[in-house]
C-alpha cells in the first residue's frame, strides 16, 4: 500500500501526546512502518532515529518488504540509532550495529556511512558522546525518532532517575534492564553492564517521536508513562511534554489505559489520520 498524503501536522503551539491503539502488534507494526515510509518519500534526505530490540523487529521487517516491493529509496537517507553496549565491538553478533544490519540496512538500499551508532568500544567516551551530539546536529537533527519503552519505563537506556534534560553519555544499566536483555545474550553474566545512548533531552529534541510498545507485559508501564505523573523515575513520561509525540500500541499493551475510548475517538476523527485508519483496520 502507498499512502499518498501529506504527513500529520499539528497546528497547537503546546505539546501533544497521541495514543493510536491498533488492534494487533501487526497492525501496530505496520502502521509506525508506513508513518516512517511516507516521511522518507516526503522528505529523501529525512534524518531517522532508530531502535533495537524485539519491539522495531516488526517494523524493519516491513520497511524491508516495502523497500522491495514499491521501491521505497533510503538512499539519500541518515539514521542514528539510540544506544550500543559499551565494550562490545561493532563485528559482535549482540552489537547493536550488527543488529541492525541484520535486521534493516542489509535489507535496504542505505549507504552505510549514512547509518550512526555510538561507538561502544570508543577509548574516549566523552569525546565519543559529544561527537554523536555533533553528528546529529550537523545532519540537521532528527525527523522522526522511533522509541520503545522498557518495563521500568527507560527510553533507550535512560534507566530510572535519569535526568530529563540529559544528552547522549555512558550510563549504567539496572538489573532489571540486563535480565530483559538476558535472552540475546544466553546468559545474564554475559549482558554488559553500561552502555552509551542518547539522553533523554536528545530524545526530545526529535521533531516527531514515535513510542510502538506491544504485549500485555507493557501495559502497566505504559499507564505510568502516559496518564501518570511526569517523573524521571519513569523516563518515557518526559515524552509528554514532547511537542509531537504518537503512541502506537495494540490492544494488550493499551489495557490499563484509562482514556481510550478518547483515543479511539481522536484517531477516528482527526482530518491528518484519516489515510491511515484503513491501514490499522486491515491487520
């Protein structure tokens, strides 16, 4: 499908925070895939931030397939991705960067000098993180930052009481965050324990962010993170006072939400989302 539509605009001058509850975590995949497919038609030289881990699995997948299928060109396009492990190299199977070569850019027509990830092996770490801070900068900053949530509500490894307004750095990973992370290592004593990622200001200083969160298992975080309090022990609640933020989520993962007949509501009623309402429908 090719949604030939001018992207979501919002006209209000204070933050706004969107919940999309789609039905399915394929549908939920689909829709974040198509809104990152026609900002890159939109704009060729559009800036993405990536995630990894299992939630953007789904969506590379299908920005593959549309890659293949209708041509969709990245090759005027720039990614910086999140995070990396600190001291896992870049040729690491559980990199980050060779993550997201298996799942994305070896699937897609990007030119590899276009797609940025902290180095984790970088002797110099504050160097390295201004540097990422830099790059970032030079290419214009960010149009669209895909984001996932972590069950202690963390945006990329921004774990718990970090700072709200903190730039991209090193930074301890809790227990909790390395047990998640266990499963793609084989065993917890193998999990590194820092990493670097973008500060959650970095975050906000992303045009668009986009949260896709899937599965029951997210669902009282997402209560937290969205209808909650503004707090830095839930990191994803900083998203709120983002000034264009879309949450994506499917039926589970929206199940302690308390307003989502509201939801449901904007996203059938709003004039900018009407190209898409079929697209969630459909899966």
């Amino acid at each position: 499908m090719v949604i030939l539509c001018e992207l979501p605009v919002h006209s209000q001058k204070e933050a706004v925070i969107e919940v999309i509850i789609c039905p399915t975590a394929e549908s939920a995949n689909h829709l974040v895939a198509q809104l990152i497919a026609d900002t890159v038609r939109a704009k060729p030289r559009a800036v993405l931030g990536l995630a990894t881990g299992k939630t953007p699995e789904g969506v590379y997948e299908r920005l593959a397939t549309l890659h293949k299928e209708q041509k969709l060109d990245f090759s005027f396009t720039t990614t910086f991705n999140l995070d990396e492990y600190l001291g896992v190299a870049a040729s690491n199977p559980q990199s980050f960067r060779s993550t997201m070569d298996r799942q994305l850019f070896s699937k897609i027509n990007i030119k590899r000098e276009n797609t940025h990830l902290p180095n984790g092996m970088a002797s110099d770490l504050e160097s390295e993180c201004a540097a990422y801070e830099k790059r970032i900068m030079d290419a214009g900053g960010i149009d669209i930052q895909l984001l996932g949530i972590g069950l202690n509500g963390h945006l990329a490894f921004n774990e718990p009481m970090s700072s709200l307004t903190s730039r991209t750095r090193p930074k301890s990973l809790t227990p909790e965050t390395r047990a998640q992370n266990a499963p793609f290592f084989g065993t917890l004593d193998q999990v590194p324990a820092r990493a670097i990622t973008m500060g959650v200001g970095t975050i906000l200083d992303s045009r668009w962010c986009i949260l896709l969160a899937t599965g029951s298992s997210k669902a009282e975080i997402l209560l937290k993170a969205i209808e909650g309090p503004m707090s830095a022990a839930v990191t994803a609640s900083a998203l709120q006072m983002h000034r264009r933020c879309t949450v994506v989520v499917d039926e589970s993962a929206a199940a302690w939400l308390q307003m989502k007949e509201y939801y449901r509501w904007v996203f059938a009623t709003e004039p900018e989302w009407a190209p898409y309402r079929s697209l969630v429908t459909a899966h």
